[in-house]
C-alpha cells in the first residue's frame, strides 16, 4: 500500500511542479512583453518631447512662439495615443496570458477528476468482489 501511495504522491508532485513551471513560464514571457510594450511608448514619447523643447527652446519671439504652439498640441496628443495604445496592447496580452493559464488549470482539474473517478471505481469494484465472497 505505501509504495502505491509513494509512487502516486511523486507523480502528482512532479505533475505540480511541471504545470507551475509552465505557468510561471506563461506569466514570465508575458510580464516581458508588457515591459517592453511600455518602454517602446515611455521611449518614443521622450524622443518626441525632447524634440518639441528643442524646436521650443529656438523660439525668439511671439510669431515663432505662435509657429511652434500647434506642433506641441499635436505632440501632446500622439504622446497620449501612444500610452493609451500601449496599455490597451498589454492589457490584452494579459488577457490572453490568463486565459491560456486558465486552460492549464481546467485541464489539471479534468486530469484529477478523471484519475479519482478511475481509482473510485476501482475500489467500488473491489469492494463488490469482496462483499460477493
């Protein structure tokens, strides 16, 4: 009997450890991606600021001042694009992340059902072989 329960412990640890590493790796990649995503904008929003104080800092007088004011409008708003583009890009790529998470947990929960189910209907079985006797 314990070598059964040994074996049967051993195969749900390692069973455990494998879905964990998957997930972990799941949850890794994806955690990458969104950081990427947002430094990609956080980069590109710097650049085009940086370039508009440039253009800015150039102004000498009220006309220039009145030249470059649309320019810095229109930076404002691709900036704020960018970051809204950004954020709606990672939170899908989470979304997507725990969906495919919550396969492997269905999946693991279906696997267990299934072998307690078999080992249910193994001791119903051998219980009538021993009530029959």
């Amino acid at each position: 009997m314990y070598p059964q329960f040994n074996d049967q412990f051993a195969k749900s640890a390692r069973q455990f450890a494998d879905t964990t590493a998957q997930v972990g790796r799941l949850t890794l990649e994806n955690t990458e991606a969104v950081f990427g995503l947002q430094l990609a904008a956080i980069e590109e929003n710097m650049n085009a600021t940086f370039a508009f104080w440039g253009e800015l800092a150039d102004v000498r007088d009220f006309d220039g001042l009145k030249a470059v004011w649309p320019k810095g409008a229109q930076v404002a708003r691709e900036t704020v694009e960018r970051s809204i583009g950004a954020g709606q890009e990672a939170f899908g790529r989470t979304l997507k992340t725990n969906e495919a998470i919550a396969q492997i947990a269905k999946s693991q929960f279906e696997t267990v059902a299934a072998t307690v189910q078999a080992d249910a209907e193994k001791v119903v079985k051998a219980a009538s072989a021993r009530k029959a006797r």
